[in-house]
C-alpha cells in the first residue's frame, strides 16, 4: 500500500474574472451550485491531514471568488496544513490580503500573463494587468512568502529578458517560469502556443544567467515545455502518489485533467472519506505504480522516474490513456509530437509577433465561466 | 545580498517554519515542500531564531559539540545557511 498524499491540491471554485487561453483547468466545468460548503472543505481538511498531508494549495477557478476563503485558511491552518493561496490576484484588496494572513495564510502564488500590459490583458481575456501590478507590491510589503508565476509561451517567449526584469522589480521570492502545459483550454489553442526549438533553445540561456546573477535574491524555476524534452515529466509525481486533488464538487482526482479519459470513476469526498479514496477509489488505482504499463515502458530502466510520463496527455494526443506519453523520444507513438514541432517550426506554426509591432491575433478560444 | 558574516541573524525566511509535532522527524516546510532535518543541520537550524548572531551560533555548537576546531563548525555552518538561503529557506 502506498503512503498517504504530500499534499492536498484543493479546487474550491471554477468561478474566475478571466479567461486565459492556456487556462489548465477543465474544459467541462463545476457549476458554482454544486460547489462543496464551508463546512465539507473543513472536513477535507480534516482528513488530509490525518492521512499525513503537509501542504493544501488552495486554487481554482479563482479562489478568491469564494467568499468564505478566509474561513478556509483558518480551518486549513487548524488542520495543521500548510497554506498556500494560488491566485490571479483579482479581487485581493489589502483589507482582504491583512485578514488572510492574520487567518494564517503562509505563502500566495500570484500569477501574471506576461510583463506588459496590453499582451497580458489579451491573453486574460480581461483588463487585468495593472491590478496585479498592486496586488503584488502590496503582497511585498507582508510578511509572507511570495512566488510569482508566468506562463510562457510562442506569443511571448521572446521577451524573457524583459519578464525576468519585470518580475524583479516586483521582488518574489520565487520566480517560477512555466512553459504552458497542453490540457485544459491550451490543448484547443496548442498551435498558437508551442513554442518554436530556436525560441526554446534561447530561452535556457536567458533563465540560466539570470539564475546566476539574481542567486541569493530571487530563485528562478524554469519548467520547460515537454513537447521539446526527451523523455516526459513524472506528470503529479507519479499517479496517486504524492498529490490528491478535490474539484470544486468534491470529486477526488489524481490529477487537475484526468477527467478527459473516459471511463475514469471519480469517488466524491461527499460520499467517501479521503482515506478511503486514497486507498480504494478505482480512479487512484487505475495508474497507480508500475503494473499497468505496457512495452516500451515496462521494461525501461526510467519507469521509477517519469511513471511513463502524463496519462492524460497520452490520452489527448493519442486517443489512448494506457499508451506511453507520446512526447517521449522512446515512445511508439512519438510521431504525434514530431509532427506538432515541425509544423511549430514551419510556417504552418502561428508566428510569434516581431518585436515593437502589434500582437497577432490568432484565433483564440477563451476559457468561460461555469454557470 | 550581503554575504553570511559574524554579526548577521539567520532566521528561517518568510513563509517558512518547523512542522508541529512529528517527533524526531522534524522538518522544515517551505512553499514547496517539506525538509527533513537531522544532525548537525537540525542544530545550526534550530538555533537560527534571528536573535542570535551568527558569531553566538557558531559558538554555541561548538560548546554542544565539545570541539575546538571552531574554524570548521563556522565553515560547515555557513555553508549549509547558504545553500538554505539560495532555496529562500533561511534569511540574514
Ligand atoms: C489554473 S490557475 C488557478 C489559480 C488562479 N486562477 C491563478 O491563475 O493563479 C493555477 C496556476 O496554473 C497556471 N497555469 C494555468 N494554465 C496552465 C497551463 N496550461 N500550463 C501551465 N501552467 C498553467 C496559472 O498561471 C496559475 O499559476
Ligand atoms: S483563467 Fe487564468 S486566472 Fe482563471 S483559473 Fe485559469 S489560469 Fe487562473
Ligand atoms: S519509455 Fe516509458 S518509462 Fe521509458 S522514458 Fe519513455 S515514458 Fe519513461
């Protein structure tokens, strides 16, 4: 039997004020009626931490469009959890940051969509960009810890430079770079988004001497886009492993996108306790370990390492969740992710804007609102 | 940043603090996780209160220690603060 989950990933709400194209959560959404009360999260709480969670990270949707998220710190701190608030930013006035922190809100992970206005607010689908301009400076001046997320991707790749001085002037402790992640809402906008090799190639260099030079100030995470890696990423740690998701309804999932593979059953927290999700939900069991691999994975020496890579993704871009993750160099089905490359790095890709000229306007789908 | 030198006060950073609790396994958590400390490093950490000079520190392991090879407690110690405030763990 495996140990219980590090940490508990909570989706309080799929509610948010925008609209990010590369947006990883689920195109089909928690509608904000059946959404989990006060109450049942607490619970949740509860018992995350009795199967030996450390951390929550309380995310969304938009947290902060829970009216009760105070509440929710508190009863997370009462659990002993430690907390974490992944946010946009949107609707963090200061009166409400002082009553998150005096709840006993440990860490915000505060996300931009880029470094300048005008490409941020196109990406959001919304004017957003300066509130979170003082949101973060008003974060700064508190005493907790700050990471600063940016999403990276074709449209803004080349001006890593300027994102990393941006954020420098907003002073995070952490800065974490991430390349988008194709699920969700990015998958549908995937030809605008994949970055070009030369663009990634670039790009390493940038973040490298920047790690160099900011060494002691700012710590700088750089996740690479996995399409242009060689072999894939130990997607969640490895399924049902580390980490136990709970949507907005109070399904218990091993990972934020593993309801596009049909057939998966989802037990719900309002029927199960977490325990026994953890140890018998067929869902969590499904990719669990190393037994349902089949070749080339099941005998190659890197399956303790990656867990044959992202279930959903090999889903997604092969039709079949028991497949190895196509973005693996190894994997039968690799063609898929050569031929997403090669056109990224055709003219077939949608180009990345010239420097100084307007954004292009590819044709984007925008993430909605539940009802 | 300023270097580590005798008189600055290492304290675990913002958003850091022990986990409550568990024991011999004490850890560190952090924004991103969890840090098992033993030994030597549970020492120098614990005494990281940010009331403490670095200078005390040293000598206070030192006397924990029955050593006198001071020299190399306040090497190994500074060391180990470094990398902990490269990671945003500890502060000084
Ligand atoms: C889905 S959001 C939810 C919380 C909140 N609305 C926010 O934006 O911070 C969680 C984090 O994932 C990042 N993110 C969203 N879509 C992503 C993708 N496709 N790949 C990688 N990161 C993504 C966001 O920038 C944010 O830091
Ligand atoms: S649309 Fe943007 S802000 Fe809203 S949940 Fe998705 S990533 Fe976060
Ligand atoms: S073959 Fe499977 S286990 Fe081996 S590197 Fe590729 S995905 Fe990982």
């Amino acid at each position: 039997m495996s140990s219980g989950p590090l940490a508990l990933i909570a989706e309080l709400t799929h509610r948010c004020p925008l609209h990010c194209v590369y947006c990883s959560n689920p195109v089909e959404m928690q509608k904000s009626t059946s959404e989990l009360a006060t109450e049942e999260w607490q619970r949740v709480f509860d018992e995350a931490a009795t199967l030996g969670a450390l951390h929550v990270h309380l995310t969304g949707g938009e947290p902060l469009a829970r009216a009760d998220l105070t509440e929710l710190v508190a009863g997370a701190r009462a659990a002993r959890l430690y907390t974490n608030l992944i946010t946009s930013g949107i609707g963090l006035s200061e009166k409400r940051l002082d009553e998150l922190i005096a709840a006993g809100l440990e860490h915000i992970q505060l996300s931009f969509q880029d470094c300048r206005a005008d490409a941020a607010n196109l990406i959001a689908g919304a004017r957003s960009h300066r509130l979170k301009v003082e949101v973060a400076r008003s974060v700064r001046r508190r005493p907790l810890a700050f990471t600063m997320n940016i999403v990276v991707h074709r449209q803004n790749l080349d001006r890593l430079d300027e994102i990393i001085a941006f954020a420098e002037q907003l002073q995070p402790d952490r800065l974490e770079i991430a390349n988008v992640q194709y699920y969700g809402w990015a998958f549908p906008n995937r030809h605008a988004l994949l970055p070009t090799r030369p663009q990634v190639e670039r790009s390493l260099v940038i973040v490298q001497q920047a790690q160099e030079r900011l060494r002691g100030r700012m710590r700088i995470d750089y996740v690479l886009p996995d399409y242009y890696a060689r072999y894939p990423k130990a997607c969640m740690g490895g399924w049902g492993k580390r980490l136990l998701l709970v949507d907005p309804a109070g399904s218990a999932l091993p990972c934020h996108a593993a309801g596009v593979i049909p057939g998966m059953q989802f037990d719900n927290v309002r029927q199960k306790s977490l325990a026994w999700i953890w140890q018998q939900s067929s869902a969590f069991h499904q990719f669990r370990g190393l037994d349902w691999m089949g070749e080339p994975c099941r005998t190659c020496e890197r399956r303790s390492e990656d867990f044959g890579g992202c279930r959903c993704q090999a889903f997604l871009l092969t039709g079949d969740a028991q497949a190895t993750d196509p973005v693996c160099s190894l994997a039968p089905l690799h063609r898929i992710v050569e031929r997403e490359i090669e056109r990224s790095n055709s003219n077939a890709g949608n180009a990345p804007p010239e420097r100084d000229t307007a954004p292009p306007s590819p044709a984007w789908t925008y993430r909605i609102d539940p009802t | 940043m300023p270097p580590l030198d005798e008189d600055s006060r290492p304290r675990l950073a913002a958003g850091c603090r022990w986990s409550e609790g568990r024991g011999a396994d004490r850890s560190v958590l952090s924004p991103e996780g969890a840090i098992l400390v033993k030994g030597t490093g549970r020492d120098i950490l614990e005494h990281c209160d940010g009331q403490h000079t670095f200078r005390e520190i040293v000598n206070a392991l030192a006397a924990l220690y029955t050593l006198t090879d001071v020299q190399r407690i306040r090497q190994e110690a500074a060391n180990f603060l470094e990398q902990l405030r490269e990671k945003r763990i500890v502060d000084f």
